[in-house]
C-alpha cells in the first residue's frame, strides 16, 4: 500500500520502539471516537454498516428514500435491518432506474422524523461505516440538520468529528490492479453476494463483507486504520480531481 509503515522485520518481529511510537502517534489522529482506544484492534468494536437510497445525489436538495443498516461484531451479523423513507418530494425517473423505488412504494412509509428514534437505537454505541462514506455521511447529517433539534447524546456515526470507516479508500489501495472498484465489481472479485444491489440493506450487508474481506491487508489498530484512511483518501481524491473536470 502506498505509503504504509513496515513495522516488523521479514522474521515478524517489531522494529525497537516502533509498537510505541505507532500507538503514541495514534492518540492524536483526527476523527476518533471518544468510547475506544486508538489502540483497539478495529475488527473487536461494534460495527454498523450504512447505506442509503436517495432521490438524487445532492444531499441539500435530496432525500433519503431508504435505510439500510447492518451491524458486524468479529465479522458476523448481528442485525439486518431495511426500511423505506417517504421522502416528502417524487422520485426523478433517473433514480427510480437505479434503485426501482417509486412514489407508489413510498406513498405509505414513514417520513425520515419518525423512523429517527430508531436510527439512534440501531446506530448508537457503534463504528460507523459506509462504502464512499462521504455520500452517505452527508445525507444523513442533512437530515438531521433539517430536523431542527437533535438530542445532546448523539451516536457516533451523527458527530461532525467522527469519521467513518470506508472500504472504498481501502478497496483502491489494495485492489490497485482490478478495473473497478465499484461495490459490486469488488464484492465479485472477493465471491461474496450481492442481493438486491441498489437496495440499502442489500448494499450495506455485501459493504460489511467486503470491509472485512479486506482486512487483512489493512491496519490492525483503529487509530492507525483511520490515519491512513485519512492519508490515502486525500491522495485518491487528488488523482481523481483532474478526471472530474474532463
């Protein structure tokens, strides 16, 4: 991986004082929540897995239409759970082609205000997570902007200063040969299934996977996991910019 520190000679031992500068460094890393220890081996924390169907891309004019929210504990499931937003304005034909969610289907669902209690239950106490995090991350922070008044105990994945994990920015890193990078093309590459792609649970159940199909070759330490994350995002983002604009 680009850039990523070699902290152990090829016999497996840790170079002198290498373990303590590493676990020094990570204390400061932005980003972490406050409920774990830099140190803590990522894969132990509660995990939960995001992803949202939207009306359209742009998180201030946009709606979220469906949640899908799956948590992971050592890489097994511990709840699935999906459901369809109203969200107050009709469904762009363009989108309702990616996802097959109509104004029909929606006409009797919830509005995103009353499923947010449960949202808090589910994301409470957990790590959030989101392939192309940043997407879903603004999408729910504009929603509960537009609620007005949010409860003083937020749950991780609705701080401002926490980043999320994203197996996006790891999926680029160390699938560098592979086409793409998509969701799909990577949960293919790794023979996991994706059920119902365009379907939030669907989705945010085949992330979960991924992310841990790919841990192997990522930073044991959260702190560490969310510093390079940090690092090879801005790298990507800066190879990316000039494709952008074309």
């Amino acid at each position: 991986m680009r850039g990523a520190h070699q902290t152990c000679f090829p016999t497996g031992r840790h170079y002198p004082g290498i373990a303590d500068r590493i676990a020094q460094a990570i204390r400061n890393v932005a980003g972490l929540c406050t409920e774990w220890e830099p140190n803590l081996a990522w894969q132990e924390l509660p995990l939960v897995i995001v992803d949202f169907e939207t009306t359209g891309t742009n998180p201030e004019e946009d709606r979220i239409l469906e949640v899908g929210l799956v948590a992971f504990l050592r890489g097994e499931v511990v709840f699935r759970e999906g459901l369809l937003v109203n969200p107050g304005i009709p469904v762009p034909e363009e989108s309702r082609a990616v996802h097959g969610i109509g104004d029909e289907e929606l006409a009797g669902a919830p509005s995103f205000a009353e499923v947010f209690p449960k949202l808090l239950e589910l994301l409470e106490g957990r790590l959030p997570v989101a392939y192309n995090a940043d997407f879903d991350r603004g999408f729910l922070h504009a929603e509960l902007r537009r609620l007005g008044k949010a409860p003083s105990e937020l749950p991780p994945a609705l701080r401002d200063d926490v980043v999320w994990v994203d197996p996006l920015v790891w999926a680029r890193e160390i699938l560098k040969d592979e086409k793409s990078r998509k969701l799909g093309a990577v949960a293919e590459h790794f023979g996991i299934p994706l059920e119902q792609a365009h379907r939030a649970a669907g989705d945010a159940e085949a992330t979960g996977h991924v992310l841990m199909a790919l841990a192997a070759n990522m930073p044991a330490m959260y702190g560490e996991l969310i510093r390079l994350q940090g690092r090879y995002g801005a790298f990507q983002e800066a190879e990316l910019r000039p494709w952008r604009r074309m």
